[in-house]
C-alpha cells in the first residue's frame, strides 16, 4: 500500500509535471472507483490543474477549486505517461481505472488483484471526504510532546496506534514495522505504557524513518517509487531473512488480510509472538 513517502513523491510529480496544465478530459473504466455524484468527474473537463497535495495517504489535485483526491489503498497506484493514448480505457479490461488527460500527456490510475479498493472523489472541498475529515494530525508535523499526548491513555498495542489514521496520518503497515524496529519497540506493546524514554525514542523514529522514505523517494520517478520503497525496507516483507542490525531472523505475525514483520532480538527481548490476531507474548 502506497504511505506517506511514497504518496508525497507522487504529489511532488503532479506538482512538477501536472500543475498549470489543463484537463482536457477524464475517462472513467471502472464506475465504482468513483465515490460521488455530484459534482460530475465531467465539471473537471476544461479546468487548469492549480496543486496537487498530500493528506495523509490521499492525493488531492486542485483543479481550479474542484478538487480530484484519490486514495490508492492497497493495491493502486498512479502512472504517468509523458505520451498517454488518446484512447479511453476499455471498462472492465486491465488494471486501468480511471485516465486523465493533460493534452498529450497525463495519467492512470491502476490497481491490480480482485479485491478493487481505490477510491475517487470529485468534491469542492477535500474535507467532503470521509476519510480525509477523520484525519489525525501527520505523522511529520507531531512534535514529540504533542505525539507523547496521543498516546497517553491510550490502551491498543503501539502498531494498532500508529496505523490508525485518525490518531497519526500516513503512516500503514509497511512503515509502522519499520518505525518499530528502528525503535527498537514490540509492536504488542501498549501504547500507553510506554515510558518517557520510549516516547521519545518512537516519535525520533517516526520523523527520521519516515523523513528518509520521502528523501529517498521524491529521487526516483512515480515509475520506480515501488521499487525504492521495497529497498528501503529492513524487516517489512523480509521474513525469513537476517536482521540487518543484528543478524537474527526476521519474524512474522499473519492476520486475516495482512502480516506484520519483526526482529525478536531488536524489539521483543528474543521472545517470538503468537502468530494469531490476540497473541501475547509466548512464555
């Protein structure tokens, strides 16, 4: 799933290939990416794109007041063309979604596997979107006293916490293991026990893991940025293989839709966790 790094580097391509150029016309493949009515994706037809931004992992172009925002959830992504086909996508045929054309050049949005989640809005204000007025505040703008407040009091494991985006925007699955790792915290810890020490640790963590994923990704154009964040990574996704801190394998927790990685020496004290969706620690 596309987080906040890679979601900035994608806004930042929009901002430097996008912005000042008109919206000729959008085509629409698969109708149940769109998520309103009114106003029409049509009214986007005609206007000049005037920004594009990130809130939390949404992507929102302005369109001279009208505002296209999408969320690419687990399996989208955006794909610029510098030479897109004058044809409108097929509905119902490949990965194509949605298709908006800037003249001659513009952009897809994708999303591969059965389980069809991206999402598409046409709204003159983003805070029309659900989701985007659930927002927390983002992870980059938390400074560790106003971070130390949300965890306060609060009795969900750590990882549940920094994935919930209503309490800290942007930052999912993939990063939350890398931001846990580097803080050498498990993510089954509670959240709201940790220690003065532990905060300060975690959000030093949260700032420069996150701050190195965007640094790294806004070098790499939209076409690489899956790449870069898979190179990037020191547990996520790498089960089975060595810690590169410390040489132990890297674990895995499976749930029902997703799975989370760990190293046992860094973060857990070399104790494994239960591979089930309540586990405790195994004694």
């Amino acid at each position: 799933m596309p987080e906040l790094p890679e979601v900035e580097a994608l806004a930042q391509h929009l901002r430097d290939n996008a912005v000042g150029r008109t919206v000729a016309r959008v085509d629409v493949a698969s109708m149940s990416v769109l998520k309103t009515a009114s106003p029409p994706w049509t009214e986007l037809h005609g206007r000049t794109v005037t920004a594009a931004t990130r809130r939390g992992k949404y992507l929102d172009l302005d369109c001279d007041g009208l505002h296209l925002v999408c969320h690419l959830a687990r399996a989208g992504w955006l794909r610029w063309s510098d030479a897109l086909s004058p044809a409108p996508p097929k509905p119902g045929r490949g990965p194509i979604a949605l298709r908006v054309h800037l003249g001659e050049v513009g952009f897809d949005l994708t999303e591969a596997g059965t389980q069809k989640k991206l999402a598409v809005w046409v709204v003159a204000d983003p805070a029309e979107v659900p989701g985007i007025a659930k927002l927390g505040p983002d992870a980059l703008d938390l400074d560790v006293d106003r971070f130390a407040a949300l965890l306060s009091g609060r009795t969900e494991r750590i990882k549940t916490l920094l994935t919930d985006q209503s309490t800290v925007a942007g930052i999912g699955n993939a990063y939350s293991d890398e931001v846990l790792h580097a803080a050498k915290l498990s993510p089954f810890a509670t959240a709201g026990k940790l220690d003065a020490e532990a905060v300060q640790r975690l959000h030093a963590s949260v700032q420069e893991v996150l701050r190195d994923a965007v640094q790294r990704s806004l070098q790499q154009d939209a076409a690489r940025l899956k790449a870069e964040k898979r190179s990037g990574l020191r547990v996520h996704a790498r089960t089975g293989l060595p810690c590169p801190v410390c040489g132990d394998l890297v674990r895995e927790v499976s749930f029902a839709d997703r799975s989370m990685q760990y190293c046992p020496t860094c973060q857990t004290g070399g104790k494994l966790l239960a591979d089930r969706r309540l586990s405790r620690l195994l004694k």
